[in-house]
C-alpha cells in the first residue's frame, strides 16, 4: 500500500454531494464538491446562511454521510468506514471548534479538554501533562478545576480549542467561532487560530462574517451547495 506523504493533500473530495429528504422537499446542501486541503493551509469558507457550510465541515469531521462521491483523508478513501472507525479517525485526526463551544457543563473545564484523549484510551498521567500545558498555553491554567458555565464566553471558546488540540489532530474544522463572542475576545480566538496555523496546524474554517477570512491562505465562497473562488476586492487579496 502507497504510505501517504506530507505531499498527498490532507482532504480530498471529489464530486461530494449531500441531499436533505423529508417526506415533500429534497434539499440539495452539497452539490458535487470537490475540494482538496493541502498540509498546512488555512482555508476559509464564507456564504450565506443555508448555503451549506455547516453541512460541509460535518461531512469533512466524518460527522455526516454523504450520498454521492469520494472523500479521502491524508490519501486514504474512507469509503466503506463504519462507524466506529470513522469515530476513531475523527477522535485522534480532526479537533472541532463551534460557535457554541459545545462543552460538557457538568464537567471541569479539565476534563472537557481530556476528554479525546481519554475517548482515544490515553493514560490518566498523560491526558494531565498535556490538559495542563494546553491550558497553560491557552491561558486558562488558572481555570481547569471550574465548570464551563463559570468561564467567560472567550474562556470557554478557549478551553474548546483546547479540546481541540488534545490529541494534537493534524486538522482543526471550525464553525463561526466568534459568532457567541463579544468582539475582544472573538479577535482574541482568531489570533489563536491564526497563531496554530502558523505553527504547522491544517485550519478550514466556515463562516458567514467576511471579516474573519483576513488572515487565511486561502478563500472561498459557498454557494447553493457549490464552492467557489471568494468574491474578494482585488486590494483585499494577498
Ligand atoms: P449554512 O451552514 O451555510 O447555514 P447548512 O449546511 O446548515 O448551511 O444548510 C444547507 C441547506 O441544507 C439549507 O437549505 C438547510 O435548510 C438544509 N439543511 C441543513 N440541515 C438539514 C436537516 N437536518 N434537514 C433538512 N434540511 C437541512
């Protein structure tokens, strides 16, 4: 079998498509998408509401089926992955950051950012050096024996990057981060993001705000299910 190398793109879609069925309306949310992420880029993905953003990072986290085309990650097709394997990819390759932090609030902020390594079977000493560095760096140490409702908005945000790290995915999907913040410390998080990228991280974010996409490699637009170039002023482009 050919080893993937840092060269093989770490997404690869070809012909995506996703359809919504109830029992009078077919939604098309995806509408043959091909898309390939490189190692180390930071992409990001701006459209309207419905357009089909929240669709897309769920069929990139392995969170959503998809009906037709193919998805390979790190040049591995995951045709054919049932759903436990597909959880174990998703627990140990891809960390997610949503608008809503989504963290456990009746768990320590400690062991919301554990909880993929012990998910991945990590020992009790390792999951603690690494919560504690990963807190440390994100500066939130002072804070890992609280509960998430007793964090501000930007420090749960952080605690959920956190998370998002813990088994130190090569891939982080985020979601509006900012879209729960006030303005310091939604800036706060996209320099957080943009810090992770430049130290290596793959970083594909969605989000409707146009001003989030400044400090991406690169930009584009979905529209009706379909991925275009980003409709970007020619002095915005880099
Ligand atoms: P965005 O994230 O850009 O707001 P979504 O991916 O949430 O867009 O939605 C894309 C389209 O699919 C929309 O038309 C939406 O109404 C539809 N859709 C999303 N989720 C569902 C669902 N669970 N059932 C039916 N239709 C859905």
């Amino acid at each position: 079998m050919n080893q993937p190398t840092q060269t093989t793109p770490l997404v690869q879609l070809h012909g995506v498509s996703k359809f919504y069925r109830t029992d009078s309306v077919e939604t098309c949310a995806l509408d043959a998408i091909d898309l390939q992420i490189d190692h180390g880029e930071y992409l990001a993905i701006t459209g309207r509401s419905g357009s089909g953003k929240s669709t897309l990072l769920s069929v990139l986290g392995l969170m959503e089926p998809f009906d037709h085309g193919d998805y390979r990650f790190a040049g591995r097709s995951l045709a054919g992955l049932d759903a436990r394997a597909a959880a174990s990819l998703r627990g140990r390759q891809i960390g997610f950051v949503f608008q809503f932090f989504h963290l456990i609030g009746d768990l320590s902020v400690a062991d919301n950012i554990g909880l993929p390594m012990a998910y991945a079977g990590a020992d009790r000493a390792a999951i603690k050096k690494r919560v504690e560095w990963l807190a440390e760096r994100l500066g939130i140490g002072h804070r890992l024996g609280h509960l998430p409702g007793q964090l501000s908005g930007g420090q749960q945000q952080r605690a959920a990057i956190a998370r998002a790290l813990a088994n130190d995915p090569p891939l982080l999907l985020v979601d509006e981060p900012t879209g729960n913040l006030d303005s310091e410390s939604g800036a706060e998080v996209m320099r957080l993001l943009a810090e992770l990228h430049r130290e290596g991280r793959t970083v594909c974010l969605v989000s409707h705000d146009l001003s989030l996409l400044g400090d991406a490699s690169r930009r584009l637009e979905m529209r009706d299910g379909r991925l275009l170039p980003a409709a970007v002023a020619s002095s915005d482009r880099r």
